[in-house]
C-alpha cells in the first residue's frame, strides 16, 4: 500500500525525553485496569508444527494476542495512558497525530472515551478499515503526503497552528509506560519464556518490552523485528545512532522511515538481535495464523511470527513469546496472504 521511497530527514531531535521506569509501568497498568483487556496469551500446536517444519525443531510457541485488544491492536494501552493522565487544560486543548492506522484508532478511541478533541493526519490511500474506524470514533482526519513521514510533517504544522498537543508515535514515555502492560501480562500468563519477539516500527512496544523484561527477567531475550523493505530502526540499532531507510513495507504498522530517539536509547544496550522480514515471509505468517490458529493478523501483527518461520536456528528447543500486536488487515492484503 505505502510504496514511497522517499527518505526525509529524523525528526526534530530537541531533548530526548528519559525513558518510562516500572514504576511508571505500574501506574499505567493501574490506570487503564478495565479499560483494556487483558488479552489472552495462547498455545497454537499447529504454528509450534509450522516452526518445526521451517527448521525449528522443539520450539513452544506463546503467542500474546493483542489482535483481540480494543481498535485490534495493542497501541490503545497507551494512548489511554498519556489522555487519562492529562489535566483539564490539556485535554481542552486537544491532540494531533500522524500515523498509518492503529496509532491513529489508538488515539481516536481514547480521545471519545477522555472528551478530547483529536484531529489525524493519515498518508493518501490508507488502509480503508483503519480510515473508517477512526472517522467512525469521531477523530477528525486529515489525509496528507504518501507516507507516515509525510503526514509526521504536516502533523507539525497542524498542532503548531491550532496549539493541540502532537502526540508522536515513539519518542513519548508515557506511551511506551502504557504499552509495556502487554509484557507485563505476558510475563504473568507465560513466565517461563526464553525469548519474546516483538515487531517494530516506531519502536515502542519493543523499548517497553526491554523495560519490563530488564526489570523481572532479566535472563528473558527480547529480539525485535522489522520489515526488510522498512529497516530504519533496525539499521539506526546495528549503526548506534539515528538513521532513515527507505519505507516501502506494505505492513503499514511497520512502515516507518526514521530510527526514535527515545526509543533506540532503551534499544541499544537492552535488546538481544535486530531481525529482518521479507515481506513475502510476513504474508506467508499471515496465512500460518488464518489457518493455523484461527487468528487474523495485519502484516505488523503477524512480522514476529514470521521472524520465527524466516530464522528458525535462533528459536529451536526454546520457549518462545511472540507479540501479534495488532488485527486490523484489510480485506486485499487478506486476500494476497492466502494467494501466496
Ligand atoms: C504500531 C504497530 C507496530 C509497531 O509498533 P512500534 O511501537 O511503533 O514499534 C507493530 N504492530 C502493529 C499492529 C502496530 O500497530
């Protein structure tokens, strides 16, 4: 869908808030306590036979679906966290955001549910079913430019104009903080993993994922994913400092074309390995939960699976959680994934 290759600069750098700490994880996991549901952490044996098919003989698969979360993706814990945080004169003010879909229902869901004003600003041609819900939960929708980065710069330009609060996708602790309750659900449900696999774009739920794993498994190796067409975070990881790639995955939620600052300081010294995903290998992941699991995953949802089918030496004989951050696919991609 988002095809561009452009490559704009970083964002504005400025100071690079710190990083959430656990105590920060804990009050979000409190604030949103009944807000969000504590999605179910499953065993699929015929995605474990699918593993061992792929040359990961002994894998126990745990997948954490937050495709069943509100707005079909996990990015909602978060964006409850940051509004019912907010006080009554930021919430007056209202918020803009840029993004490709979930950010943006994220937001949206949680801008009705606190009374906040949200205006999102989306790339031309998104994906209609994220377009549709956010209208439907009452944002106001801007469509602008051919990629996230685009519609990232003209977010600037909206919020600077009207004095709404722009809430970015990755350099924003308190979203990170409300984030990492999936992994600290997860580490209740499945406390005996050995690794736990996250997707990435932005690169939150991987930096929150580091966060809690760093603070009650310390032994627990947290390996990231990305888009092969989309490698920015994982480039700006293997390079130690911010970098742009070119954007072209068509797992929209990975469609990012700059490394976050924030986001990468949590990355650097926590996480154990970058992957990277065809993806062609996404699609074929995306199949594996339809069939294998009764699951509809996006592209972005199904990516960690896909790191398991596409690597398979670095998971055999292991206890592995895999993130399925989000459900939100579109009826063609559904369709490519089973035409493969
Ligand atoms: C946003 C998103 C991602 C990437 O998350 P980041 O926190 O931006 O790295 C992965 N999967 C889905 C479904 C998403 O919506």
């Amino acid at each position: 869908m988002t095809t561009s290759t452009s490559v704009p600069g970083p964002p504005p750098s400025g100071d690079v808030p710190a990083p959430p700490t656990m105590r920060d994880v804990l009050a979000a996991a409190r604030r949103i306590d009944g807000l969000v549901v504590r999605t179910p952490a499953l065993r699929h044996p015929e995605l474990d036979r699918a593993a061992a098919a792929a040359g990961a003989a002994g894998v126990d698969l745990v997948v954490k679906h937050e495709n069943l979360q509100h707005t079909g993706a996990f990015k909602v814990r978060g964006a409850l966290n940051l509004l019912l945080g907010f006080e009554d004169h930021e919430r007056r003010r209202g918020i803009v955001a840029y993004s490709t879909g979930n950010h943006a229902q994220a937001l949206a869901y949680a801008a009705r549910h606190t009374g906040t004003p949200c205006t999102i600003v989306m790339p031309h041609h998104p994906n209609p079913l994220k377009e549709r819900a956010v209208r439907e939960l009452g944002a106001e929708v801007l469509l602008h430019g051919e990629t996230f980065d685009d519609a990232r710069e003209q977010a600037g330009r909206v919020a600077a104009t009207c004095g709404a609060r722009l809430v970015g996708a990755a350099n924003e602790p308190v979203l990170v903080a409300g984030v990492a309750t999936a992994t600290l659900e997860l580490l209740e449900q499945a406390p005996d993993l050995d690794v736990l696999v996250v997707p990435v774009g932005g690169g939150s739920g991987a930096a929150a994922a580091c966060l809690v794993a760093a603070a009650l498994e310390p032994g627990l190796r947290v390996v990231a994913v990305q888009a092969a067409a989309s490698p920015a975070a994982h480039d700006s990881w293997r390079a130690g400092e911010l970098r742009t790639a070119p954007n072209a995955t068509r797992a929209e939620g990975l469609a990012v074309g700059c490394g976050f600052a924030l986001t990468q300081a949590v990355l650097r010294d926590r996480l154990a390995d970058f992957l990277l995903v065809d993806d062609d290998a996404i699609a074929a992941a995306q199949r594996a939960y339809l069939t294998g699991a009764r699951t509809v995953a996006e592209g972005a949802g199904a990516a960690a699976l896909a790191a398991v089918l596409s690597h398979p030496e670095q998971f055999a004989g292991r206890r592995v959680g895999v993130v399925c951050s989000g459900g939100n696919a579109s009826e063609t991609e559904l369709r490519r994934a089973l035409a493969d």
